[in-house]
C-alpha cells in the first residue's frame, strides 16, 4: 500500500511540475464483483499515461465484505490508435483488492472526445476470469 | 481552421472503433437486464491420462472461496495400485501469500474411498502437508464449500459438517494469492474423463 502511495504521490507531484495532461475520471464497472463506481486520476505525456485509481461496492470504503470489494491501484494507459475523436488505449491495471490481496487487470478502453476536455470511455477487462465492463467519464483539468 | 480529411487508412480505424464503441456501449446497457442462464456451473475436465483440467489462472480477491460443486458418475475410479486409492486429488483452494502452492497452501481435497466421495483439506505450511477428513458426498450430490484464511488457520466448512479449521503458517500479509483448479493425483493420473462443477460465489 505504501508502494502505491509514493508512486501517487510522485505522479502528482511530477504532473503539477510538468502539467502535461492531468485527468480526473468516475467510473462505474461491472464484473464478476458486481458493480463497483470508482474515481481516478491520470497523468498523461505523449502516448503514455500513469494513474492512481480507488473503487468500490456499495460504500465508498475500504471495509471488506461479501458485497465490497474495494481496489486500490495504479492504472497505466498507453495509446494504441487515434481516429478523429476516438481513441484506443490500453489500459491495464494493478492493486490490491480487499487490502492484501494483489491483482491484475487487463483492459481495453475506447474513449470519445465528447466536449473539449470532456471524455466518455468504454472499457472491456478482465475479472476473476470474467469479462467485465467498465463506463468512465473523464474531465481534463490540466493540460 | 479547416479539417484535413481523414485518410483511407484512418477511416478503416475510424470505422472500427466506432463499430467497437457502439457494441461496448450496447454491452453495458443491456448487462443490467440479462437473463440468468439455466445452467450457471462451470464445468471443469480432467481428461483421461492427465492430472489436470483445462488450465486457468485466477488470483485470490478475498480472505474466503464459497462454491458450490456437484461430482458425478467420473468421481468413481479404481487407482492401478491399491494404496494410491488413498492418495488426494484436488479441488479447489488457493496458495498463500507469495507463495508456491508446495509451501504455503489451502485447497479441498476428494478421494472416491468406501463407495463415497470422502473430502478432505489438504493443505501445506512451509512445506510440510497437512491433510484432515471433513466429510463425504455421493455423486450427483450439490455440496456447499466454504474455505476462510484467518490469522492463524484455514478454515475449511463442507455443508453441515463440523468446521476444520487447520494451522497457517503465515510468512506475509499482502501480496498474490493465486487460485488453484481442480487437479486429479497423487501419483496415478486421471483413468477416465472426469467432470466437476462448480458454481463460485463471490
């Protein structure tokens, strides 16, 4: 977890120096966990991107249960194509889920520009063996 | 300032992605209102001569595994030598922290011994094997399992049979916990196709 922290904090950190393109993003993501919402936030240079992500069950908490689920991780987008206003990213990511135990995900995401800094992705991943669903919206705060 | 026109090539990508984002987003839509399939175990194979199913990798999300898990007629088999009819093929379980499943692990174990499915944990802290009855199933039988880490022990539950709870040797807090899949031996592999279902339950 401390590991996560300090990657977070040295991506903030850096961003606000650089202020490449910073993102700020709610998600909302269906799986074999049920339907977890989340926040994240994204630095991006070029075609690369670095991010902290926090999701959840029902609660916005880091309590486990048998209906929460939270995950803490990072996430790591690189851009595979750009078409107008489209864009393929992958967008893998790697956490701890219920605070001990430490998870991959891989996932592809479609992103529409929808309104200058404004973003509507689209997400397929892969979740306890299952596909999973992700919808994201996205907001530029930094660029 | 004018758009320059998209080229041949970006138009395909163009039209791809859009083809994709509209199927993702009539994905999403239509994910709250599917029906429940009929059948929702999933089927796990040991072909005959082998000692595993198809392989699949799965890490641990949570301190607990709840399946349920129906054998049938293929859980009957007579082992080529007598004593290895003794031996424990797996179930289900998971290895612990950061760890090979020969040093650090918890799985259900099944045996076909006096004409019935004996269960058992079966489990390996620092290296050394632990196995203890929990119980018995008949084919065709639907049976409820319930495996808990706690601090100290594992803590296996077959129905309502009495707990067993079986000690852990803890050698870390946080990191991979990966899942482990049914698996036939012991020594001897599976004499003929063998089927389990089973239904996890998150």
């Amino acid at each position: 977890m401390k590991v996560i922290i300090r990657i977070a904090f040295l991506v903030l950190a850096y961003s606000s120096v650089e202020a490449q393109e910073l993102t700020v993003s709610v998600f909302g993501q269906s799986s074999e966990l049920g339907f977890q919402r989340g926040y994240s936030i994204q630095y991006e240079k070029e075609k690369w991107g670095m991010g902290v992500l926090f999701q959840s069950g029902k609660t916005i908490s880091l309590e486990t249960s048998n209906n929460n689920h939270p995950f803490i991780g990072l996430t790591i987008a690189r851009e595979l194509y750009t078409a107008g206003k489209m864009r393929l990213l992958l967008t893998p990511k790697v956490g701890f889920v219920n605070q001990h135990f430490l998870v991959f995900i891989p996932e592809l995401q479609t992103e529409f520009n929808l309104y200058k800094g404004l973003r509507l992705s689209l997400g397929t991943a892969i979740r306890a063996r299952q596909p999973a669903a992700t919808l994201a919206l996205s907001y530029q705060i930094l660029k | 300032m004018k758009k320059a026109p998209l080229t041949k090539r970006r138009k395909y990508i163009y039209y791809a992605l859009s083809t994709y984002g509209w199927a993702m987003l009539l994905f999403v839509l239509t994910l709250s209102c599917e029906q429940p399939i009929d059948d929702p175990y999933e089927t796990f194979v040991i072909p005959e001569g082998k000692h595993n199913a198809t392989l699949t990798t799965q890490s641990l999300q949570s301190d607990q595994i709840n399946f349920s898990a129906i054998f049938d007629e293929s859980a009957i088999y007579e082992s080529k030598t007598a004593e290895n009819q003794h031996d424990i093929n797996k179930l289900v379980g998971f290895s612990d922290c950061n760890a090979h499943h020969h040093q650090s692990s918890a799985r259900f174990g099944w045996r076909w011994l006096n004409d019935q499915i004996e269960i058992l944990a079966y489990v390996y802290g620092d290296g050394e094997r632990q196995t203890e009855y929990i119980g018995a199933v008949n084919p065709n039988d639907t049976a409820s399992y319930h495996l808990k880490i706690t601090e100290k022990a594992y803590v296996f539950r077959l129905n309502d049979f009495d707990e067993v709870a079986v000690s852990r040797a803890k050698n870390c807090d946080r990191g991979l916990y990966y899942m482990l899949f049914p698996y036939f031996g012991g020594d001897e592999k599976a004499p003929h196709d063998i089927s389990i279902k089973i239904l996890f339950r998150s």
